[in-house]
C-alpha cells in the first residue's frame, strides 16, 4: 500500500513527452543564466591550445548545424533501442543544463575573440534575445545563438551533450558511431573558438561525474518502482 504513490509517480515520470518538457524547460532555464552573463562586462583570456588553431568563418557559422547531425540522430537511436535509458538520458542532461546554467554565471569568463559586445544590453533586449534562444526554430536554424551568445562558455554545451550521449550509448553497437560525432564535435569547438579549451575540460569532467553519480543515485525510474513492488510483496 505504501509504494503506490511512488509507483503513480515513476509511471508519470518515466514518460518521454514529460523528460521531454523537463529537457526543454531546463534548457531554457540555463539560457536565461546565460542571458544574465552576457549583460555582465568579462575579460577575455589567454588560451594555449586555441593559439595554435586557426578560426574558421565557416565551421562558426554551421556548428550548431554539426552538432545537430551529430546529436539527434543518435538520441533517436537510442530511444528506439532503449527508451528506458533514453528517458533517463534526458533528466540527466536537464540536470547538467542547470548546472551548466549556475556554473557560467558563478564563472564570468569573456568573449572567446572579439569585443565583449553584449556588456551593456538592457533587460528588455536580453528578454528578447531569451525568447529567440528559447525558440527552436530562430536558435537552430537562425543566426541567434551566434548573435547572442558570446560568454556562455564554462562548460562546453557541445562537448557535455554529445560526451553524455556517448557514455549512454557505450554498452551498445553505436558506441564507435557515437564517439567518432563527440570527437567531431569537439574538433568544430576548437575550430570555431567557439569555448575555451578549460570549457571543453570542464564539460568532459562534470558530465562523467554528474552521469556517475545519478548512475549510482539515481537509477532508472522503471527500476525503482520494480524494486518498490519487489520490497511491497
């Protein structure tokens, strides 16, 4: 009698259209964090690695488009293979937007090249901006993200999203698949400047370690609710 409500609630939760919404809405969370950075004034920094590569125009100007083909396919991939993982792959990377969220406010870091050009935008053009990174649309097909977004940079997005879809899909047939698009990835980062090199580090540990941990803390919801009917019989 006990573990109903929580099987009601594993059964809600083990959903795809809600980890769906939860995917979406802290994503946009952590694009209003961002939003914030932007209206701050940061210094830009030294960079070792990314004095020695050369930027290019053109992988800046379609890297969200790489990532898209490195990404969705795959993700889709394993919803078909496995939604329960699946489904379990989209809370985790809600919860590492979040963070990723917290962490480029918490860090402060200016514009990878160029001027720090958002330093003095006002509250209504970051709402404005928000709501076209919010929007599928204008942030993957458009030019927003280029246009605003210039210190969202500790940690790489780019490098935890795909770096987490490998360490999902590492036990499968896909894992070479999927760790050649994460190494592709990464490279059109470098390429682009698009992060710092501590930016593609730092996304390469918090995501092993929040994957780690909800791994071992927080399993998937389909067996948590098996082992409260085991434990209710």
């Amino acid at each position: 009698m006990t573990a109903e409500p929580e099987n009601s609630t594993s059964r809600l939760l083990d959903n795809v259209p809600v980890a769906l919404v939860w995917r979406y809405l802290s994503h946009s969370i952590m694009l209003g964090f961002g939003m914030w950075a932007e209206m701050r004034a940061a210094p830009s920094l030294p960079d070792t690695v990314l004095g020695w590569i050369p930027r290019s125009e053109f992988v800046l100007r379609h890297n969200y488009t790489f990532w898209l083909i490195a990404y969705v396919p795959l993700a889709l991939w394993l919803w078909r293979v496995d939604r329960r993982r699946f489904v379990h792959f989209l809370y985790v990377g809600g919860l590492l937007s979040l963070i990723r969220g917290v962490c480029i406010t918490l860090t402060g870091l200016g514009p990878v090249f160029g001027d720090d050009v958002n330093a003095s935008m006002s509250w209504s053009q970051a709402s404005e901006a928000w709501w076209a990174l919010v929007n599928p649309v204008s942030a993957l097909w458009g030019d927003a993200p280029q246009v605003y977004l210039t210190k969202d940079l500790y940690f790489s997005g780019h490098t935890s999203s795909t770096f987490l879809l490998l360490l999902y899909l590492w036990r499968s047939r896909a894992r070479w698949l999927a760790l050649f698009a994460h190494v592709a990835v990464v490279i059109t980062v470098f390429w682009s400047h698009l992060h710092y090199t501590i930016d593609v580090v730092g996304a390469w540990t918090m995501t092993a370690c929040v994957y780690v941990l909800c791994e071992r803390y927080w399993p998937s919801i389909r067996l948590r609710a098996h082992r409260s009917q085991t434990h209710s019989i």
